[in-house]
C-alpha cells in the first residue's frame, strides 16, 4: 500500500522517493497527493503550532491554512531546486501562516477602529497610518556611508561568534542549491525564538533539534554551520542594506 511506503519514507529519509512521489501528486495522481496530505498531518500541526507557538489541530484555522501550504508546497516542489519537500514545506506553510496572523491583526484592527470612531476619524487615522509608514529617500552619498556602518557593525557581531568575513567566504556553500538549503534552514533557525535564544546564549547552533525539523544530514549541517549562524544573524539584525544584497533568497 502506498501509505506503507510514505511511512517508511519517515523512517529512512529517502529524499528521492518522497521527491519522486511529490511528482506523481503534481503530474495530477490524486491517490498520491492524499496519501501525502495524511501522512504529513502529523508535520503539518507541528509545524502549526511551531510558528503559532501553541498547540494546534484539525479544528484550528491555522491547521487548514497549514495544510493548504503543504498542498502549495507539492505543486511547486523541484527537487532540482529545493531542498527537500520537508523543509520546502515548512518555508511555504510558515509564509502561509504568517500572512494570515497578519490579515487577522489588520481585520481585527480595523474593525476595532470602525467601531470606536466616527468614519472621519477612522479616515483621518488611515492617513496618519500612511504617513508614518512613509520612507525618507536618502542621497547616494549617504547611502554608501550607511552601507559601509553596516558592514562594520556586521563584522562586530561575526567576531563575537568567531567568525569573519574572510572566514565566511571560505565556508559559504559553492553550489547554488547548497546555499539555498543552507539560507532556507538559518530562516527557520531565525524564525524561532527557541533556536535563535539557543545560538545567542551559547554561540553555537542546537544541531540535534535541527536535524531532527529538517531533512539534511548531520555532516550537511556541520559544514554549512558558519554560514548558517552568520545568516541568521543577519536576518534577525536591523541591517537593511546588508539584507537588500541576499534579499533574493529570502522566501
């Protein structure tokens, strides 16, 4: 039974039998697909409540908002491209779920303001919203003194950690889909607050609970360990500019 087969996936971590059966599910095998969307409810309600930080099951909103990331996940996994369908799945579902905290904040909001002002006021509090949020342009001249403080104060944090930006240019992964993996895992490291209180206090990363979230081996994750702790360093970091420069391997 296939079911059977997905089970034995968990157990062995074959990347290229869950890889070949998210492409049966995408070439339209609907057996497939429910058979993967059942086998992964248990990672699916983790996962939830991993972001929501609580628990989370089949009656909570944010597991169906889970599972429909999952199912986006099976659709747009390449393996060519993605690390695994795993964590490529826990990359979309997160996206997933926190644009549906923020549009329950802002509904939750506007509601709130409707009911609590007159329709002028509520007016005039958009406009003051707009305008705070509007960014000030800078002149190219200040835009280079910013970005050179910013490698400054980034290279003061690497040192904390023993690390440098000679260091980091020897140990940065060489192959465009090892660096991807490697940003896709420093993303959910820098998204969790267990994780990231973990590398702040003890200025290295938690490799065993890694391992055991995502579908990369232990000596995958040694390898890339320097890269990892600078990128989510700088993910959780104010460094704006710093951040526009890999902005394109931010999902």
């Amino acid at each position: 039974m296939l079911l059977s087969i997905i089970q034995g996936i968990f157990k062995t971590k074959t990347k290229q039998t869950m890889s070949e059966l998210a492409q049966k599910a995408k070439a339209g095998d609907e057996e497939v697909l429910s058979d993967l969307l059942f086998a992964f409810t248990p990672f699916m309600k983790k996962t939830a409540s991993f972001i929501c930080k609580r628990p989370i099951d089949e009656h909570d909103e944010e597991f169906s908002i889970a599972m429909n990331g999952f199912h986006e996940a099976v659709m747009a996994f390449d393996h060519t491209e993605s690390a695994s369908l795993q964590t490529f799945a826990h990359l979309i579902i997160k996206r997933r779920m926190v644009d549906y905290i923020r549009k329950e904040s802002a509904r939750k909001e506007k509601v709130f303001l409707m009911q609590s002002a007159s329709e002028e006021e509520y007016i005039s509090e958009q406009h003051y919203l707009l305008d705070k949020q509007s960014i000030t342009t800078y002149t190219e001249n200040q835009q280079t003194a910013a970005r050179r403080e910013e490698l400054i104060r980034f290279s003061e944090i690497l040192v904390v950690y023993n690390l440098s930006f000679e260091e980091l240019t020897k140990a940065a992964p060489k192959h465009a889909d090892a660096r991807k993996t490697a940003f896709q895992i420093a993303q959910i490291i820098a998204d969790s607050e267990e994780f990231y209180d973990y590398l702040l206090k003890n200025k290295r990363l938690p490799m065993k609970e890694i391992e055991a979230l995502v579908e990369v081996s232990r000596k995958t994750l040694e390898r890339h360990r320097k890269y990892m702790i600078a990128v989510v360093l700088l993910l959780n970091s104010d460094l704006v500019y710093i951040k526009d420069y890999v902005k394109g391997e931010i999902i």
